[in-house]
C-alpha cells in the first residue's frame, strides 16, 4: 500500500500488535487494573476470532454489527455482556484514531445497549445475622478458622468491601485505633477510608487477638491458616461455598456489599456518604439502592403531609 500524499510504503497494521500497545497504554498511563485488561483482550481476540480481522484496515461497521448480531442470536448474550462488548470495543478503536490507526470509530452509529434496570440482589437483615451466625458457630477445626472467617465475612457485611479488595487488604491498612479501613486503589484506581462500627470492631480485635497467638505476620490483613502468607481468592471461594451449602443461602460476596449498603440506608445513612463508602464515583451508581430499600422508602412515604392527623382533620 502507497501513501501518494507522504510518498511512502503505508504497511497495514496488525490488530494483535496495535492492541498490545494499547493494553501498555491502559496499564502504565491509565493505570487499569489486570482485571480491566483481561477483559479487554477477550473482548477484542473474540472479535478477531469472529470477524477475522488481522489488519485494523479490515476493521469496518458491518463486521462490528455482525459480532453483535452474532453475540445476540447465538450466543445468547445478555444485555450486560453487549454492552461490555460494546464499551470495551469503543475504548479500543477511540485509542486507535488517537494513534492514527484508523479514521473513524466503527462502534458510532451501532445503537449502544440497554439495560434493564433491576435492582440488586440482597440479604434480609434477618438472613445477614443468621449468615453471621452461622459463619461464627460452625464446627471449624481450629479455632483461628472461626474467628478469622467471622471477621471476614463482618468485613462484606458491615464495611461493604469488593471481594479483589478484601483479598490485597494489608495489616497496616485497618486502623483500630482510628477505627479506619484504608482501601488502597479499589476499583477505578480510587483510595478511600471506610470508618468502622463498634460491632465490627469487637469483630475484628478478636481476629487481631487470634491472629498474633499465631505468630502471623504476613503483609496481608486476612492470613492463612497453614502458612504465614495471605489468604487465596481459591479459598475465599472454597469458604464461601462451603458457607453456602452449610446455610441453603444462594448469596455473592457481590451481594454482600447490596446488603451493606441496603441495611445502610435502612438505618438512616444519607446517599452522598454512603456513596462515598462504597467508593462510587457518580452517585447516580448509588441511588439504585433507594429503590432496593423498602423499608427506606416507607420512612419517605410517611413524610406525606396528609399523613397528619392533625391535617386530616381540620
């Protein structure tokens, strides 16, 4: 291929090469996580794999809107996968015409995926103390398991954190003097604190207490019971299952943090700090759980002025 404006031999350029240089990108200048990354290679090899493309000249509308067609009918996507597929895709090729790969974004003009709005799956508050229990009196083989789990699973509960943050937690990260968690980079690269309750503290020293008899001294809050390193997202998911078939309950750690932050507004918590304790970048993301909270809104309702006697009356 001849540039005739630039007199030059214009070799095409391999998709696989430029999108390599734009998982660089996203890593060392936009500092996304490995968790952000593999999503975008799976994304854009399943595109290659479809469409096969090889050269981001061949990349055009058609075969884009013939991967989403594909996805849709045979696949069976839901509408949260198109519309990772769709974000993730447009990031990439946005990242292209930055570089001067491409002219135009063949995602423009494909209609962006919607979601239906349901609202997140929860706890009762009477199902989040009988899974504490349950977490705290089942028969472990050391006593170390109990206490350690119990705080584990308290920290889901009342602290509301994702499970990738429980996991990097770091020993110098909780504060019990300050009653403070420190949450170093959580998702979107963000630090915040999340202050700790009373019940979680009590919590959390009878672990600290159990965790020093030990002699642990791993860097991570949550340690092993074996060895002196910290505990797996591999056990973190054996124990979550063996939690589950212990209490019937089909809960996610996801859903642990719904009902964090449901029980939150239940007991009065106002949206802009419990945005900021779910580390939530636009509050919008938060308000979902006004409608989750039953018992939220029918706190609101009451607030109706012909709720009063002494209106109705007069």
């Amino acid at each position: 291929m001849f540039d005739v404006q630039k007199g030059i031999a214009v070799f095409p350029m391999n998709i696989q090469l430029s999108a390599q240089k734009f998982y660089d990108y996203s890593i060392y200048i936009k500092g996304y996580s490995k968790h952000t990354i593999r999503r975008y290679k799976y994304v854009i090899d399943f595109y290659c794999k479809i469409s096969g493309v090889r050269v981001l000249e061949e990349v055009s509308q058609e075969n884009v809107r013939a991967l989403f067609f594909y996805g849709r009918t045979k696949r069976q996507w839901s509408s949260n996968t198109a519309l990772v597929f769709y974000k993730s895709l447009l990031v990439f090729f946005r990242w292209c015409i930055g570089e001067g790969y491409i002219s135009t974004n063949p995602i423009v003009g494909i209609e962006k995926i919607r979601i239906e709005q349901k609202l997140p799956q929860k706890l009762t508050k009477q199902n989040a103390l009988l899974l504490l229990e349950i977490v705290e009196n089942y028969p472990y083989k050391d006593k170390f398991l109990r206490y350690r789990n119990h705080a584990l699973f308290s920290m889901f509960i009342h602290a509301g954190l994702r499970k990738n943050e429980l996991i990097h937690l770091k020993y110098s990260d909780v504060d019990m003097e300050n009653m403070t968690i420190f949450i170093r980079q959580g998702k979107g690269s963000k630090d915040r604190i999340i202050p700790i309750s009373e019940t979680l503290g009590q919590t959390l020293r009878r672990y600290l207490e159990e965790r020093k008899k030990y002699n642990k001294t791993c860097p991570e809050f949550f340690a092993s019971l074996k060895n002196n390193t910290g505990f797996t997202e591999n056990g973190l998911k054996h124990l979550v299952d063996q939690i589950r078939n212990t209490t019937r309950m089909r809960f996610s750690i996801h859903e642990l943090r719904h009902t964090f932050a449901t029980l939150l507004l239940e007991g009065g918590c106002d949206i802009y700090s419990l945005a900021k304790m779910m580390g939530h970048s636009d509050i919008k993301t938060t308000t979902i759980y006004l409608s989750a909270s039953v018992e939220h809104l029918r706190s609101q309702i009451t607030k109706h002025s012909l709720n009063k006697a002494e209106d109705r009356y007069q």
